[in-house]
C-alpha cells in the first residue's frame, strides 16, 4: 500500500466522521427545533385552556341561576321524584343510616362533612361551611366542580326548576325546616 493510498484512506475516513459529525449536529439542531416547536405549542394550548377555564368558571358562576326565588313557588312532590336519582346512595329520613354517601336528615344549614361514620373524601372534609339553600344548589348543578375531588359520583341536576324542587323536598326532611329564604 503506498502512502498516498494510506493518506486517501485516512481522508475518507476522516470525511466520514465529518460527515457523521455534522449530520448528528443538524440533528440536534432539527430536533431542538421541534422541541421548541412543541414547547411553544404546550404553551400556547395552556394558555387557551387557562382562558377556557377562568371563562368557564366565571360564565360558570353567572350560569349557577339562584333557586331562592323559585323555592317558595317550587313542588314538593316533584322534588321527591327527583330524589329517586339520589336515593340509590343516600337516605333522607331521621336516624337513617348512610349509604355509599352520607343520610341527608337535616340537611339544610348543616354543616358540611358532618355525619358521624362516614369517610369523607379529603376534598369536601376541608371545604368547610354549612348546606345553605344556595350552596346545596350549587353544588348539585355540578358536584364535581363544586367541590374539585369529591367523591359524589353524579353529574349534576342542570335545571334550575329541579334543583329547586328537590332541595325544597330535601329542607322538608327536618324536625325543624329551615325558613326560606
Ligand atoms: C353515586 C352515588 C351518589 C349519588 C347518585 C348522589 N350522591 Fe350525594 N354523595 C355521595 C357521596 C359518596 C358523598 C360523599 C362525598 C365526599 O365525601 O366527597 C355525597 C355527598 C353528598 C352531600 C354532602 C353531605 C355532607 O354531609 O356534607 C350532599 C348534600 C349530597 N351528597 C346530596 C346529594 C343529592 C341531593 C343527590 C341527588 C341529586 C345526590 N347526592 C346523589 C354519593 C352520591
């Protein structure tokens, strides 16, 4: 082998891991483009969920109509048809024992996470506060965003008339109903 043999053979192979070199770095580069790409798309996604979720809650809090108006003129009797979709995880009547959630006995101006014997889930242990009229409403429109990590397993009563109706029935289920408001 002659030595300008020898030398083509080191050249090329020294081409060759140029050649690598270069093409690893192109692809970092591409790759740290992409990367940027998607990080600024995750960002950008964020933000409009950001913007979704406080338009949302706020629209949501504007879309939470107040039963108080409508408890005086609101049916007991169609109120304690709607309990029905309660009634397979809670009892209502004095002294009754709870089921997969708590009774209700009593339940308006209660305070909340209050019935003795029962697990309640970490969420609404530490949420605080009594059932009053409206809260109970608002929760029943949507529990699981009422109270974020609730373990209530129902997906809300989306009319107002119902909600009224049922928490009218609920406040007769007392030794003592609450007035109205
Ligand atoms: C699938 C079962 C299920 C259904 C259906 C259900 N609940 Fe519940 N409910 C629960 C569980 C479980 C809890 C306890 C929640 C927790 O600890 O986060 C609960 C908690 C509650 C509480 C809080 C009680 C307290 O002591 O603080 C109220 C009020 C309530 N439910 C009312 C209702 C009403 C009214 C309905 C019908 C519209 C209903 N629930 C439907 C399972 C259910």
């Amino acid at each position: 082998m002659s030595l300008l043999e020898v030398n083509k053979i080191l050249a090329s192979i020294i081409v060759a891991i140029l050649v690598v070199t270069i093409i690893s770095l192109l692809g970092d580069l591409i790759v740290n483009i992409n990367a940027d790409k998607s990080k600024e798309i995750a960002y950008k996604i964020e933000i409009e969920e950001n913007q979704s979720e406080s338009s949302g809650s706020s629209s949501q809090d504007i879309e939470i109509e107040p039963i108080s108006l409508l408890l005086s003129s609101a049916s007991l009797e169609k109120g304690q048809k709607i309990y029905k979709k309660c009634g397979t995880c809670h009892n209502y009547e004095k002294d009754s024992a709870n089921k997969v959630g708590p009774h209700l006995w009593d339940l308006i101006n209660r305070p909340k996470a209050n019935v003795e014997g029962f697990a309640y889930s970490k969420a609404l242990a530490e949420f605080g506060g009594v059932w009053s009229y409206e809260e109970l409403a608002g929760f029943l429109y949507k529990p699981k965003e009422y109270i974020e990590g609730t373990k209530m397993n129902f997906a809300g009563l989306k009319k107002v008339q119902d909600r009224a109706d049922l928490v009218l029935f609920l406040r007769e289920q007392s030794d003592n109903p609450v007035p109205l408001p």
